[in-house]
C-alpha cells in the first residue's frame, strides 16, 4: 500500500498535479487518496447522479481504522471517537431522507441503520456531548457546574470593584492563566488579600487565584469528576453496543470513505467547472479546449491521437513538455475520475493500466549514475508493464543522438508489442526521420511564430518541427553577433538537410492522406452502387409482384365466369369473362432501365436469375432462349450478361401443336414445342373448358426434355384453386395427371 501511495505522488509531482490534488482533498471530509476501488463506471454512474442534485456536504470525521480495532477487542471509546462514528451515522440517515436519482437512491436506501445504533444518535447533541436531558443526574451536575462558574465569576466581579484592592490592580479584568480564572495584580499586593500567584506577566505583574474563590474551584472540580463518572457510564454502554455491531460500522466506515469521494469531486468540479470524462475502452486521447490545472492562462489543447508513438518536435519552449504532460494528466486523471477543463462533447480519453513518465534528469552522483544509464534503467522496468502510457521527455538525452535514435527506435518497437502507448519529446530529427513512415506513428510539431518570433505553444499533426535553438538563443538574450557565428559553423548543409528531411516527411504524409481520401471515395462508390443494385432488384420485384397480382385477378374472374356457367347464366358468364379479360389485358406501367447499347439478335442475355441467348426482337418484345426453352418476354426485362455470342446453325422453327382427345373420362393437351407463357396459357384454357364440361380427370403432356415445362406445369397447378391433385403418371414421367 506505501509502495502504491509513494508512486501516486511521484506521477503527481511529475506531472505537476500535485496543486491540483491538494486543492480537491480540501473536499474531502478526511485525508485519503484520491485513487478509488472497483468499478469505474459504476463510479461514474454515482458521480453524475449526485452532480445533478443539492445536498449537504458531509461533516470533517478523523480516520477510524485504530477506533474499528480496539471496537473488536472490546475496549471503551472516548466520546470524541464516539462522536465520529455517530456523525457518520447520522449523515447518512440525513441522506436516506432526500430524494435522489438513480442508481444513488438505491445505494442510500439499501443501507439499514439498525435501530439499536440509531438510537445511540439520540445521546449527542450537535457539540458531540452527552445530552443531559436525557439523564437527570447529569441535568443536575452541569446546572450546578454552571451556577458554580456564575458564582465565581461574581466574587471575582465585587473583588475587582472593593476599594481595598483598587490601588494593586493592573485592570478590572478576569484573566484565564493554565486554565483558572485569575486577576493581574501588582506587587504587594499580598499586604491587602490572600491568595495563590499561578502566573508571572511579561511586564512583572501576577496572576493571581483569591482565597475566597478556592472553595468554589474545588466545588466545580468535584462537580467535573462526577459529571466525567456519568460520562464514562455512558461511554462504557454505547461501546458495549458497538462491539455487538462491529461489521456494521466497519461497513458504515467504508461507504463514508466512498460518498465523501464522490462528494468531494463534484463539489470540487462546481466550484472550478470542471467536467468528468469516462474513460473509453480504445487507446485514443481525443482532446478539444483542454487545460492543463497547473497552468494559470493556458492555451487550451485541441489535438486528436490514435497512434500507438506520439512524436513531439519542434521549437524550444514551445510547449512540447507541457503538452506531454498534458496528455498524461488527461488520461491520469480519466483513469481516477477527477474533473478538469476540456469540451467533454468533443473529447474522449482512452483507459491504460498505468501511467509512466520518464521526465527529469536521473543523474546520481550518489548512487554514481549517469543521465544515459538512468534512462537505460527506466526503459528496462518497461518491459515487465502491459497496456500502459509512457511518456518521454527529451528521449535521446544524455548520450550521442544519432546512436540513441537507432537504439530508441528498436526499443519503441519492441514495447509496443507488449500494447504500450509512447508519447514522446525530442530535439532531434533522426529519430523522426526513422519512424516517420511508420503507419502507427503521430508526428506532431510545437510551432513558431515567424512574425512575432516567439513559440506560439499550438500543434501541427503530421509535420517535423524546427527547434529554431538560434532564435531561442537571440530571444533570451544571447548576442546576435555570437548566434550569427553559431549559424555559420552549423553549415548551410545542414539546414539544407533539415528542410529536405521535414519536406520528405511531409510529401510522404501528404501521400499517405491522399490514399486514404481515395480509398475513403472508392468505398462510397461501391456503397452507391450496392445501393443503386438493390433499388433495381426492389423495382423489379415489385413489377413481377404487380403482374402476379393482375394474373391471380384473372384466374378468379374466370372462376367466377365458370360458376356463372355452369348455373347456365350465359349473360352473367359472359360478363365475368369480359372483365377476366380486362384483367388480363391489363399492360402495367413499365419501367424504365438505360441501356448503355441496345441489345441485338444473338447476344447473350441475362433474364431474371437465368443466362440464355436473345433469339429475336418484335417491337417491345423478345424471344429468348433459357436452359433449352424458348421465352417470349418483355425486352426491357433483359440485361446483357457479358459473354460472347456463341454461334449456333439456324434451326427451322417448330410448329407448336396442340391436339385434345376425348376418351370417355380422360382428355389430353400437348405442349411440346410451346414457349413458356403460351404453354401456361394453353393449360389455363385446357383446364378452364374440362371444368366447364365437369370432366374429373385429364392429362397433360409436356415431356421430360431439360424438365422445363414439367417444373412450370407443376407450379401452375400446386397455386391452382380448383385441383384436387396432381401426380405424373406411372412410367411415364412426360405427362401430368390432374384430378378436378
């Protein structure tokens, strides 16, 4: 627990967080850290609930933990330790009776103060003393205890006013010396009164206690230790209770250490409006208007990382170290649902296991250290952390930057396997250079203000920063003829080489920003074309449900013309059969579909979900060719379907025949040859006259072939109200036998 309470100071002062610490525990009805248990969003469900209500802060009570163990072997508290517990107690009982949001009201009033302890509240008053109306012994010792202090306060009075004593007196005040009531006299003053000296003043004057109030001060001293015995009766009572509940006021103790938390963090956040951010499951740090507490006019921090390395370049006093540390104080205090400044609707703050920051210098001549090795030593605890933010700050420090790029750069690499986040503060551009085109990699630069010259401490995602370390130089007062000398031994080479290093980075995120614009257009490209694919399939769909709805009208105004005559009401059938064919010459609106080239005899087409060949064109329809049968449908219902025409020798049409034989019980239809509608057609008037003529069974021949026709003719009869059932005949698989 010390090991956990020493690290959360050590980020805390690192992060310069320990202002703002200190001013939150001055919420806190007693000292704890600012560091809760258990779950965190059932935390953050409290916290919000209480945000939105007004309630009474909770009373200043002493730890409790040594008082809860000598409760369990039985000892006897101090009314003042009573007191403590009592005030807790009684809190919460003020609490249970306002209304609170869920889930606070169930917490509240899920805690049962049992009636014995509530009675225990009854014995104080708001002081924490002993009520004596409730014991008359006591009512009488602290009237008399009273009356006593008037008394010598009296004597006192007559004594500072007797002529006697007038010309001894410094004043005709009552003084308290060591706690009695005194007079301050001058020397001699023993020639005109007797009494006891407690006191020398500074000026060698005496404070003095009267013989005649002595019998009065062993009065009240009497009185005091017979009020003390009833007292202690009491003490010995109450703590007998407190041992009988022990578990309970351990539990009261612990839920008063919780409330207080959050009672302190949102009265702390009213007082600086501050707000709460729950931390998220990712790992991205998205910040809008934050400000860092320890920073009196801060330039708020608009930034947006999801990167697994942050890196910080750019102008010397920029604000990189600031930013590091502001990013680390966001997720710090995320992580323990502290409240700061920031536009809550715009931010979000991953969660991270732990914290790290590896700030100040680790140089030890006592423990005989360089910066280097320290650092070395920092980085090597790493590799035993998971799921954690480390930040750097000034990350080649203490040795050769172009060797500590290299090793930095394998390092950053291989703790970023164990799903650790870097946020990182540099001078260098090698190490920036070498991560650059890394995909997992932020560039963030601190700018400058060329105008002004001066940092204007604002971030530029996806770009190096110059240090500009001769015009930091210059601003703090360095002379210009020195810093001009330092510019001509750094070399035009090298600043060539920077600019060359900073504008491939650039180029090289530029490129990167505009692959991912296309790929972005490319995926809503193909979203639209999804889109467009599906309207299509959808107004299709209906065009065929609106035909099957026209046929389904028409097969039962046929019924209805059958009925009509076969009660031999001709003029009645004959009208019915009039409007079955209005139904059925009904031509529904078309739809109209662009053809980017118009189809051709020949082509290889696409109708519905069958491929066939496009035979020939007769005004708006077509006759197709699919799975070996031959269609004539609407030639807006067809789509080439990208294939090459294959060439075939030109067949002689077939003659489509029909032929109906009476046998007795039986009569037949031939479809062999027919196209798919004609077929159908034929079968709807075949079985329209057997009914008519109350034949009870037929045939139908459609042949076996590619099965075509058969699959067809079965569809058509399972939807046909009128058959009683339908089978193939027996050895013979090319004729249906219907049952009317």
């Amino acid at each position: 627990m010390k090991q956990e309470e020493s690290k959360q100071k050590s980020i805390i002062q690192k992060l310069d967080l320990d202002g703002y610490i200190s001013q939150l525990k001055l919420f806190f009805a007693r000292e704890k850290s600012v560091v809760m248990q258990g779950d965190i969003n059932q935390h953050f469900r409290y916290i919000k609930a209480l945000s939105s209500e007004e309630f009474p802060p909770p009373k200043a009570v002493k730890n409790l933990d040594l008082e809860l163990n000598l409760i369990k072997k039985q000892a006897i508290l101090g009314v003042e330790e009573i007191y403590a517990f009592v005030t807790m107690i009684s809190y919460f009982n003020r609490l249970k009776s306002h209304t609170f949001p869920e889930p606070l009201s169930s917490w509240l009033h899920g805690i049962e103060i049992p009636d014995e302890i509530r009675e225990i509240i009854d014995y104080f008053t708001a002081e924490g003393q002993i009520n004596p109306e409730r014991d008359p012994e006591l009512y009488g010792l602290e009237k008399s205890i009273k009356q006593n202090k008037i008394d010598i306060k009296e004597t006192l009075y007559k004594l500072t006013h007797s002529a006697k004593l007038r010309d001894y007196l410094v004043d005709t005040q009552v003084h308290f010396s060591g706690g009695e009531e005194t007079l301050l006299v001058k020397g001699g003053f023993n020639n005109v009164i007797k009494a006891t000296v407690a006191a020398r003043s500074s000026g060698g004057h005496f404070y003095i206690i009267p013989q005649s109030i002595s019998h009065l001060k062993e009065k009240e001293s009497a009185l005091l230790s017979r009020k003390e015995e009833v007292i202690y009766r009491y003490c010995k009572e109450i703590s007998a209770k407190f041992a009988k509940w022990e578990r309970f006021l351990a539990f009261i103790n612990k839920e008063y250490d919780r409330f207080d938390h959050y009672q302190a963090r949102v009265l702390f956040a009213r007082s600086k409006e501050y707000e709460f951010i729950l931390p998220s499951k990712s790992k991205r740090i998205k910040l809008e208007g934050f400000a860092h507490p320890a920073i009196e006019d801060p330039v708020p921090v608009s930034i947006d990382l999801d990167k697994e390395v942050m890196l910080i370049t750019g102008v010397n006093a920029g604000g990189k170290t600031m930013l590091l540390k502001s990013l680390l104080s966001a997720v710090y205090m995320a992580k323990y649902l502290l409240p700061f400044r920031c536009n809550v609707a715009k931010s979000e703050v991953g969660h991270f296991k732990s914290i790290e920051a590896v700030i100040d210098d680790p140089q030890s001549v006592k423990n005989d250290i360089s910066t280097f090795a320290g650092r070395m030593q920092e980085f090597a605890k790493l590799f035993a952390k998971e799921n954690a933010i480390v930040g750097v700050d000034e990350i080649e420090l203490g040795t050769d930057s172009d060797e500590a790029a290299s090793l930095f750069r394998v390092l950053l690499d291989e703790l970023r396997k164990k799903g650790i986040t870097f946020i990182v503060t540099t001078h260098h551009k090698r190490l920036a250079s070498l991560m650059a085109s890394d995909e997992q990699v932020e560039l963030i630069a601190a700018l400058y203000g060329e105008e002004k010259r001066l940092p204007t401490y604002t971030f530029l995602q996806g770009s190096i920063g110059k240090s500009y370390a001769f015009e930091t130089a210059e601003r703090y007062g360095i002379p210009e003829r020195i810093v001009a000398r330092a510019r001509e031994v750094y070399g035009e080479d090298k600043e060539k080489l920077n600019d060359l290093i900073e504008r491939s980075t650039a180029l090289e995120r530029e490129m990167r920003e505009k692959i991912r614009r296309v790929e972005e257009e490319l995926t809503a490209a193909e979203k639209k074309k999804h889109h467009l694919e599906e309207l299509e399939f959808k107004l299709r769909e209906n065009h065929r449900k609106a035909i099957a709805t026209l046929e389904n009208r028409y097969n039962a105004a046929t019924k209805r013309a059958q009925e009509a005559l076969k009660a031999k009401e001709s003029s009645e059938g004959r009208r019915l059969l009039t409007e079955a064919h209005k139904h059925k010459s009904f031509t529904p609106k078309e739809v109209r579909t662009e053809e980017k080239e118009p189809l051709k005899e020949g082509d290889r087409i696409k109708y519905r979900s069958h491929k066939g060949e496009l035979l020939s064109i007769r005004g708006k329809e077509a006759t197709i060719e699919v799975d070996g049968l031959k269609m004539r449908v609407p030639l807006k219902e067809l789509k080439r379907s990208g294939e090459e025409p294959k060439a075939k020798a030109p067949q002689k049409p077939k003659q489509a025949t029909v032929s109906v034989e009476k046998t007795g019980a039986s009569v037949s239809v031939k479809l062999l040859g027919m196209y798919a509608d004609e077929a159908l057609e034929t079968v709807d008037k075949f079985l329209s006259d057997a009914m008519v003529n109350n034949l009870g069974e037929v045939q139908i021949i459609h042949g076996t072939g590619g099965g075509v026709l058969a699959k067809l003719v079965t569809e058509y009869l399972k939807k046909h109200p009128k058959i009683k059932k339908f089978y193939r005949m027996p050895g013979n698989l090319g004729i249906t036998i219907v049952e009317l």
